[in-house]
C-alpha cells in the first residue's frame, strides 16, 4: 500500500496546484486553459476526499495502537481497544475505493453522447418498443438534470421506426456506454387475439459525441443533399427543403438531420452526428489494435446478438453480460434504470482492476 500512498500524495500535491490555479487571474482570463484546469479539479477532488479520510484513518489507527502500548489505566485500554476496532473495519472500504478511483478513467466518459435507437425484428412490435425505450431513457435523463434534442426521426405504422438523440449533461457516454447492444423484449402485443407471446428485438447504440479536436472531419470527403423533411412535424414540415443528409464518400457512412425547422441547425447536427460516427470507428480500431476488452457497438437488430431481455409476463429484466435479472419492470420502463447501470459499472471496474493487475 506504500506505492499507493505515495501516489496518492502526488495526487494531492497536483489537486492543491491546481486549486491555486484557478483563482489566478491570468488563468481565469485564458478560457480555453481555465475550463480544462476546472476540469481537472473536479476530476481530482473526489479521490483526495477519499484519500484524506483514509489518511485521517490510519493516523488514528496508529494514535490508538500507541495508546494500547503504552497506557495502564483499563478504562483507556480498553477505549483505544474499541477505536482500534472501529478503525480496523473501516480501513478495508478505504481501501476498495481509492483502488477503484485509481483505475485509469475511459477518456470518452465525460462526453455527451449521440444515441440511436432502431426497430429490429418484430415489425410494428419492435416499433413501438422503440418508443417505450425512447420514453424510459428520457424519463432516466430528467432524473439525472440531462438535457436532449432529437436529431432525426422516422415513424412506423406504430410507434418509432428510428430515432437518434443527442443527449447533454455531466459524465453522460460514461453511464450510457453500457446500453449499446440489441435490447429484446418478451410480451404479448395488443393486437395478438390468443394471447400468444411475441419476440421483438431493437437495436440501441451510444456514440461519444466528438468535437473538432477529437477527429477532424474533411468536408471535401462529404456529399451534402437538402429533401423535405417527412412524417410528424406540423406545419413546418414539406414546405422547404430544411432535412439534411451527409454521406462521407471514404467510408460509404450515411447521417440524416431533418427534425430541426432551419436547415442550418439541421447540418449542424448532422455534421456532429457524422463525427462522432467517425470517431466511434476510429476507437474501435485503436481498441482491437491495442486488445482491450472493450465491447463494440452492436449493428443489427438480430435477436442473436442480445444485450438485454425484458420479459413482460415475468415482470422482469435480465442483463446477459453480467446475468444481472431485475423483478420491478414497470419502475425500470419508468426510467428507474440506475441499479443495471451501477451493477454494469461495477463489473467494467472489476474487469479494468484485473487488466490493471496482470
């Protein structure tokens, strides 16, 4: 654990250097370098919290065994006995957290995110299973303060055909990340007259919405079209050509923008969309380069490739990553998701600890 504590102590020399940093006037005036510095700061502040409490823990720990060593009076023997205790029992939770906070963090965490929903198999079962999802999803992300904008969507004859999101706030790509993947749900659909249980499959995938900085999109490789935006919309929609769409000509990549009123919006989207597209490409390739165990996002809306069944006659939900089942579907579809997310979480800590140790 010296290691460790050395680290940590590192840590918190940069986590005081910073702090000093940020009141500088000089610094504040230097937006670009001030926001990445707060950044920083907030990045450090929570594992010196810990790092101080554990500190505090085992001073204490040492007090009291000196305490024990030297003190005759019973009353005190046995008070430093029972400190001892305590501070025994908590040294272990300490521990456990500053071993998971030191793992290195996935860079793309902090990134908001594009996410796509599409219909799979099921026909107008898995259209409007989009639109549950849709709704579950938005429901978590009012919980969490998130805010979304739709990018493009395209109705079924019932429900969502496809919709794409782009989805801000705080530390979104790194608690959505693990919804990437075809999500199956089990019931019997409204218009089924024996009651027979019916399989459909929807495909969601979560892309770290990439900036400038993060991958540079050459606008020469990109085909630009304007159409008539189609389906739900109001008055605003047929009368102008506001929809976009962008084919990036290496990679054969296809993005539509056509919910926004001003075609202007609408490429602006469909140009962050198209990038972080890009970038999720470029990840993946650098991840199997470097063999992580990282897990790509799924392409098709085949009942084969599951992430996730929701069983509605059973009331309920079963990751099949980590076998986690969950019995409280009508609350998980209301967007009370956190437990799976957490749960999920907690097996990538585990998998990257291992990775770490070997």
């Amino acid at each position: 654990m010296d290691s460790i504590l050395k680290k940590l102590e590192g840590i918190q020399y940069r986590f005081i250097e910073v702090g000093n940093l940020i009141v500088d006037p000089d610094i504040i005036s230097d937006m670009p370098r001030y926001v990445k510095l707060n950044k920083e700061y907030k990045d450090l502040e929570e594992i010196v919290t810990v790092y101080v409490g554990y500190k505090n823990v085992l001073d204490n720990l040492a007090n009291a065994k000196a305490m024990l060593a030297t003190e005759e009076d019973p009353d005190m023997r046995e008070m430093a006995k029972m400190e001892i205790d305590e501070l025994t029992n908590q040294k272990p939770d300490f521990e456990e957290k500053i071993k998971v906070l030191l793992i290195p963090k996935d860079p793309e965490d902090d990134k908001n995110a594009i996410m796509e929903f599409r219909a799979g198999t099921g026909g107008d079962e898995a259209c409007i299973f989009v639109e549950d999802c849709f709704r579950m999803y938005t429901l978590f992300f009012k919980e969490m303060g998130w805010s979304y904008d739709v990018i493009n969507s395209n109705e079924g004859s019932s429900g969502i055909k496809e919709i794409s999101i782009e989805v801000q706030g705080s530390g979104i790509y790194g608690m959505l990340k693990f919804e990437s993947g075809v999500h199956r749900v089990q019931r019997v659909p409204e218009t089924e007259s024996q009651g027979r249980v019916h399989t459909s499959a929807i495909t969601i995938a979560v892309l770290p919405e990439a900036e400038e900085v993060d991958f540079e999109l050459n606008m020469t490789d990109v085909k630009r079209d304007t159409f008539r935006a189609s389906g739900a919309g109001g008055q605003h929609v047929n009368k102008t050509e506001s929809a976009i769409r962008l084919t990036h000509l290496p990679t054969g990549t296809v993005v539509e923008c056509q919910d926004g009123r001003s075609q202007h919006k609408n490429l602006e989207k469909a140009i962050s969309v198209l990038r972080s597209r890009l970038y999720q490409k470029e990840l993946d390739r650098l991840h199997e380069e470097r063999a992580a165990v990282r897990k790509t996002l799924v392409s098709t809306g085949d009942r084969s490739a599951k992430i996730r069944t929701y069983n509605y006659p059973q009331g309920r939900i079963t990751d099949h990553r980590i076998n986690k089942t969950i019995y409280n579907l009508s609350a998980f579809m209301n967007g009370e998701i956190h437990e799976m997310i957490d749960a999920l979480k907690m097996a990538e800590n585990a998998e990257r600890m291992r990775g770490e140790n070997n």
